[in-house]
C-alpha cells in the first residue's frame, strides 16, 4: 500500500551511518511509498581513506566520501540527502544555536512526521553521534516554536522521535566481524554498550532489503578496510544486521504503550 503523505527523516552525523544504521528502514519505507530525507552532519573527513596510510587530507576525504554516500543514497532510494557542512570529529565544538537552526530550517521545510537520530550514547560513545542526536532532538523544539523565525517556512510539529538503538545480539554480530567498537576521547575508551531488549520499542522487519543494504555499505569504499571483514557473515547474520532494525521511541503524539510496534509510522 502506498502512503504518499508519510515523510522520514534520518538526522546523522557522518556518511555511512545511514547505510549501517537504519538502512533497512530507509529502503523498506521508500519502496512503500514513503518520502525519505537524509541529513548528514559532516563529510566523514577525519574517516579512513581505504588502504591508504596517509590521509590525502579533509577536502579529498570528504569530497569522495560525499559521492559514495550518494551513491549509497540511490540504492536506498533516499529521495533527498542534504549537508549541515560541519568537519568530522568537530561536531561538538559546533556553536548549538547555529546548528540546532539548521536542523529546525530543514524540519520546517521537510515537515517529516517521523524522525530518526543516534541514541544518547552515540552508539559506541562517538562524540558528533552524541552531539547530533542532541542537536536534532532540540531542532524538534525549535522547529515547532512560533518565535523561532525563518523565512518561507511556518513552524512545524513532529509526531514522532525515534533513536537507533543495538540490543546486546545485534552488537554481538557486529564485533563478530569488527572486533571490539570503541572510541578514545579525553584519554578516556568507550565502547558500543548494548541496549537490554527491554528498552526496544519498535521493530521494523525490513528482512527482504537486506541484500539492497549490503550494496549500499558496499558503496562506502573508503571504509571497506574496516567494513570488508562483514562481507565473510553468513546470510543468516547479514539479516540479523541490516533486515531487523530496533529502535526507542523518544516520544509520540500519536501513540505509546508498552506493545512493541512494528512500524515507525505507527498511529499515523
């Protein structure tokens, strides 16, 4: 059944979080008949630059990045990726107003009822994951606020806020074939910490795009150094990875409860 109306937002920080992050659920809703809307924070400048020792610096890196997230974009039939133009890695040194702006301008002028972020965590402690799962959770304010003005676009109210999140079995696949995540900042190591099933409010079954997601990771070639070991899973763990995808539901206007849904346009 097709739903025209039903509009997605994904608010992420670096090229390729989309593939590996939510796209079955981007692929799945798009082939429904959704519009779905990416917007990435930065380039992935500070990223791997495939075998490559030496990076050939911000510019080259984000550029190539770029056309591989497009490239991933097509497969997934993102109808629209958009750029917030920040460098990896500085995305929490950002000036909040500026971005938080931003994101409520795109909000505005999308006007998705459902959006998508990175949980509290960032996933494995990554510090733009945490920052841009913050920014867009206030850009939801801002953009519903009749005192925030921008031109063209009259506030707009989300329905629904979503965060990615990995329960303790999906992270176990993960690191089955890219060892340990984790990420040092401030002399500190953090690592991926699963979520207790418990907490999962929403699973879409997208297990019959599984194979479309692995094409558009696929497309992320500077990162296949890292990414290359996923190619060697069986098909049961590719399913387990890119065709079940969980996620908590921050708030709804339209629904709740603790039944676990099923569809991120649940109540709409």
């Amino acid at each position: 059944m097709s739903h025209p109306a039903r509009r997605l937002m994904g608010i992420l920080a670096h090229p390729d979080d989309e593939s590996l992050g939510m796209g079955g659920a981007l692929v799945k809703y798009a082939s429904e008949g959704a519009d779905t809307y990416l917007l990435t924070a930065t380039r992935g400048e500070r990223g791997r630059f495939g075998t490559h020792a030496v990076s050939p610096g911000l510019d080259v890196v984000g550029k190539t990045r770029e056309q591989e997230l497009l490239a991933a974009a097509e497969i997934l039939k993102i109808k629209e990726v958009a750029f917030l133009d920040y460098i990896d890695g500085d995305l929490d040194k950002a000036d909040p107003p500026e971005v938080i702006a931003k994101i409520s301008t795109h909000i505005r002028r999308v006007q998705p009822q459902v959006i998508v972020t990175f949980g509290p965590e960032g996933a494995y402690g990554h510090p733009d994951h945490i920052a841009i799962s913050q920014f867009a959770t206030a850009a939801i304010v801002k953009a519903a606020d009749p005192s925030f003005q921008t031109e063209n676009y009259a506030p707009f109210c989300v329905s629904k806020l979503y965060y990615m999140i990995w329960p303790p079995s999906k992270w176990e696949a993960y690191q089955a074939a890219l060892k340990q995540l984790s990420v040092t900042v401030d002399g500190n190591r953090r690592i991926a910490t699963p979520y207790p099933d418990w907490v999962i409010t929403t699973k879409v079954n997208a297990s019959a795009y599984w194979k479309t997601v692995w094409q558009a990771i696929l497309c992320h070639q500077t990162q296949m150094g890292i990414y290359q070991n996923l190619a060697s899973l069986s098909d049961e763990q590719h399913i387990a990875l890119w065709g079940e995808q969980e996620f908590y539901r921050v708030f709804s206007l339209v629904n709740g409860g603790r039944q676990v849904e099923i569809d991120l346009f649940a109540g709409l």
